[in-house]
C-alpha cells in the first residue's frame, strides 16, 4: 500500500503536501529550503487543503528567512538540543552525561529560547541567574547560597562542549563566551531600542498587516497580533517566551490606567503591572482576536496556538529589514522597557520586583542609565 494517499506540489516543488493513510487523515509537509541539504517536515494539523497550503507557505517563508540569515532553519531551542546533546553523551561517553543531570535546573533560563537567538548577552544573564539561584531558594543537596568557582567552571565546560557539539552540526551559526565572570570585571550593557527604533519597527509591522500574495490573511493577521505584543512588551519588561506564550485572559485583570497581569516563567508566578499603552493594546487585541474566552492564549497565533508560531522570528525580520544592527532581538524589548523606567525615575526595587529580577542584576547591567541621569543634574561648563 502506497505510503501516500495524496500528494500536492507548489512553491516550484519546493512545497510537498501529502496524506498518510489513517482513520483522520491530515496533510503533512515536506519543505525543501534552497542551499539546505535537509528536509524539513511536520504535520499542518489539518485535512482541510487550502488551509494546509496557507500553513506550509508561512513555515516555508520563516524558514528560509532563517536561512538566509545564516541560521538553522528548524528553530531548534536551547533545551531540547541540550537534551539531544546529553542522550547523545550517554552512548559516547556516560561520565560526562551523568555529572551533567545535577545542573539541569538551572538550565530552566534558557526554556524555549531558539538557538539562532542565544547570543553573549543571553550567556552573560545566565551566569547572573546561576550565581545567585539559591539566594530565594530552600538549599537541596550538595548545593551552597555561593557556588564555588571551581563549580561554576565546571558547569561551564560542559556548556562549551555542548555549543561545539551544536555549532559542529549546524544547530547554531555563532562562537559564543561560555565562561563564567569570576572576578569583578563588571557586566556587559544591555542593548536597547530607541524611541526611534520603536516607531520603526512598529511602523514596518504596520505595513506588513497589508500583505498580498500566498497565505495573506495568515500574514495580516500575525503581524497585527505582533504589533501589540511588541507594545505589551515595551509596557512590561516581562521575557518573551515562556512568561509571554502561557498568558491567557484569564490572567489579565483591567484597572482604569493600567492591567495587573499574572506570569509564570522561571523566577516562578508573579503579577507583573503595565503601563497604559500595554493595557490599550491588550484591549485592542481582544476586541480583534478571534481567541477571547478566558482561557484562549492572549497572543495566539491565526489557529489558536500561542507556540505555533515564532515571534521571535517574526520580529527578527522586521529588525534586519530596517537594519537595526548590534545584538538586538525581540529580547531586547525587555532592556528598553527596563532602561525607560530607569530613565523616568522609577524605584529600583519596585521594577526588580515587576521584572521578576534582582536589584543587583538591574544595577550591573544598567549602571549607565544612572550617569546618564548624573549627567543631566550636574552642571558641565
């Protein structure tokens, strides 16, 4: 019996949509990028066919943008490539797989991040994150509140053999600094948007919500959707990814100026407050999504799914179509939140604890906002 019972070829071929044989029959992709050795494929989750061709031409489209930017376009993240990698050690060399499982849980940082947005800035965080994990911690095991240098290099060679693992099979596209900062040789400067950049960026999402061609109402619809997630973020500072993909209406409660909205991400829950441009976009994407009953995603994507889709990638391409250089992603938003708020005056302890951060990781990272703001009040002749 023939393994397909249906086939459709568009894109030149490089699109294949077929049916196995089943009970629920639904069509399956196989995506052939240009220049990619490998095929990629997965389920559209439909046996409707126009709907399977508007889904197929949207992965195709993401990929070969990663591809173009030198990425691998699968999207693989951080934790099940390091999964892949530690199954990997087992058979090859057992030692090493073993000593690896008793850090796992600090690893949690990383989630759902893909491996073409884990930069230096990422590392840098991680290794904040790591020093003072068991400061609001109950201590289990071998575990001590401040991890001994020497534990701290380990950990770190494992995670330089783990990049080169991945860097080796194309699964990341950059050379990155594993090491931890074990003397005072300060932190690194969190990059972020200007108000320029901003107005740009959403100007160009703007835009694209009056896409033609193939798959157009999927487009319009995503890139509306991410014009007011990218506000959101702007009046959040929350990390996108897991803390933004588990939001639903339900954990969203509406004041007069301002929303009260409940996260969950690796500091654990917590309520994080926006500012008023975040709750009018959050207003406004209820009354336009098509997912409004309590617990429907808050940034779902066209078919209801908040993880279907990558944001990041979606952003990625708005920032390199306009330009915007350096080490900036959609994490990024985070940063311009993080270094307006301090600009404006606000409390530090207050917007550590909106951010679900630390006040010493604030001060490390945006020390520069401070001078900046010395600077004004002094007087320079």
């Amino acid at each position: 019996m023939n393994w397909q019972t249906e086939t459709w070829y568009c894109r030149e071929g490089h699109i294949t949509l077929y049916k196995r044989p089943s009970k629920k029959p639904r069509w399956q992709m196989r995506l052939s990028i240009p220049g990619y050795k490998r095929y990629i494929t997965k389920t559209t989750g439909t046996a409707d066919k126009a709907l399977a061709i508007t889904i197929a031409n949207e992965q195709w489209d993401n990929a070969y943008l990663l591809w173009k930017q030198g990425v691998d376009p699968r999207g693989y993240t951080y934790t099940s490539m390091f999964k892949e990698w530690v199954n990997t050690c087992y058979a090859e060399r057992p030692d090493i797989a073993k000593s690896v499982l008793g850090f796992n849980r600090y690893l949690i940082f990383f989630d759902t991040i893909t491996m073409q947005d884990i930069n230096q800035l990422y590392v840098d965080e991680y290794w904040q994150y790591r020093k003072t994990y068991w400061e609001t911690r109950t201590l289990v095991g071998n575990a001590t509140k401040n991890p001994a240098i020497r534990t701290l290099q380990l950990e770190a060679g494992k995670m330089k053999a783990f990049w080169r693992w991945a860097v080796a099979r194309g699964y990341a596209n950059r050379q990155l600094d594993f090491s931890p900062s074990l003397k005072n040789k300060g932190v690194s400067r969190r990059d972020a948007f200007t108000r320029e950049d901003q107005d740009s960026i959403l100007q160009l999402c703007r835009q694209y919500q009056h896409a033609t061609g193939q798959g157009v109402t999927v487009k319009r619809y995503t890139n509306q959707v991410l014009e007011y997630l990218i506000i959101f973020l702007l009046g959040t500072g929350i990390r996108p990814g897991t803390e933004l993909e588990r939001i639903t209406w339900n954990d969203v409660v509406n004041r007069k100026n301002h929303s009260i909205v409940t996260v969950t991400g690796k500091t654990g829950k917590r309520r994080v407050i926006t500012n008023k441009q975040a709750k009018n976009a959050l207003y406004q994407l209820q009354q336009f999504t098509k997912y409004d009953k309590p617990n429907d995603y808050v940034f779902s994507n066209y078919y209801g799914n908040s993880r279907a889709i990558n944001w990041s990638g979606n952003f990625s391409k708005l920032i390199t179509t306009l330009n915007i250089t350096s080490n900036k992603t959609i994490y990024s938003l985070r940063h311009s939140y993080c270094t307006e708020q301090l600009e404006s005056g606000a409390d530090v302890y207050a917007l550590a604890t909106n951010m679900g951060t630390s006040v010493k990781q604030i001060e490390s990272h945006y020390s520069h906002v401070d001078i900046e703001q010395l600077r004004k009040h002094l007087v320079i002749t």
